[in-house]
C-alpha cells in the first residue's frame, strides 16, 4: 500500500497532489484527513534521509522505525500512537483474533531481524528483494503491532 491509498482509503476527498500541496503550505484544520497529510509529510523528512542522502543503512530498520513512523503518521490521530497495542484485536467481520499483544515484541524483533538479514546479502537481486518485501508486508500485517487501524488505511 502506498501512502496516497493509506491517507486517501476513507475519505470522499479527491485526493490529487494539488489538493496535498495546498494542504502542506495552507491546511484547511477543519479535515481530519488534513492532519494525516500532515503527519505523513513529518514522518517522511523526519525520519529518512534527504535526496541528498539516498544511503540510508539496513541496520536502521528496526522495529524502533516501524515506532517511529507509526508515532509520526498517528500524531494526534490515536492515542498511544507508537506504541505497540495492548489489547487483542479482529479484522472486522471475521472470526479470527490476531496476535496476543504480549507476543508483538519478540516476533516483531524477529521480523525486522530476518528482514535485515536478507537485505544485507551482496548479491540480492531484485526478484528476491520484492520477495522478501512482499513477505515481510505480508508477516507485518499478520502481527497489527499498533493501536488503530494503519494497516488497513487509516488511524480512526
């Protein structure tokens, strides 16, 4: 999911680069979906490194990142945005819990372990790289490691 579907999946808004530059320069503080922009934009030039910069090392994807994106993209959205959730949760209108809250520390480490570790190999190619992206993707959204719903868009 990329971040235009991730802020733009529940509104009615035509969310179009227009619309998010406006936004950036004068907000409209009314939108909900105005904050998220925001959010998001932080969370980008906060976080990862300039243009200028492109090299940002594997060693930095931790679950400390995974923190700090959702604490900037959930600024004001949630409460206890960065921090890993406390209470077992469902998707809607299934019959399946997701992880216990009590098991996202350690499985999360994993996950962000095993990832560095296969992005680190020299001669990585890209069809593994998207491999291993899209089974890390899919293991993140298995665990739902944060408060709200991030994972599938939003953070109401």
């Amino acid at each position: 999911m990329n971040s235009f579907e991730c802020i733009s999946s529940e509104c009615d808004v035509d969310l179009t680069i227009e619309f998010v530059q406006q936004q950036l320069k004068k907000p409209d503080r009314s939108l909900r979906l105005v904050k998220k922009v925001q959010n998001l934009n932080d969370a980008i030039t906060s976080i990862f490194p300039s243009k200028f910069f492109p090299k940002l090392s594997i060693d930095n994807f931790t679950p400390l990142l995974a923190k700090q994106l959702n604490q900037h993209i959930c600024n004001v959205l949630i409460d206890d945005a960065g921090q890993y959730r406390i209470k077992y949760v469902m998707p809607a209108q299934e019959n399946f819990v997701y992880m216990s809250p009590y098991l996202i520390e350690d499985r999360m480490n994993e996950l962000f372990r095993q990832c560095r570790e296969k992005f680190k190999k020299e001669d990585l190619q890209l069809e593994e790289a998207v491999k291993f992206g899209a089974c890390f993707y899919s293991h993140f959204l298995s665990i739902p490691p944060f408060p709200g719903n991030l994972i599938a868009g939003s953070c109401d």
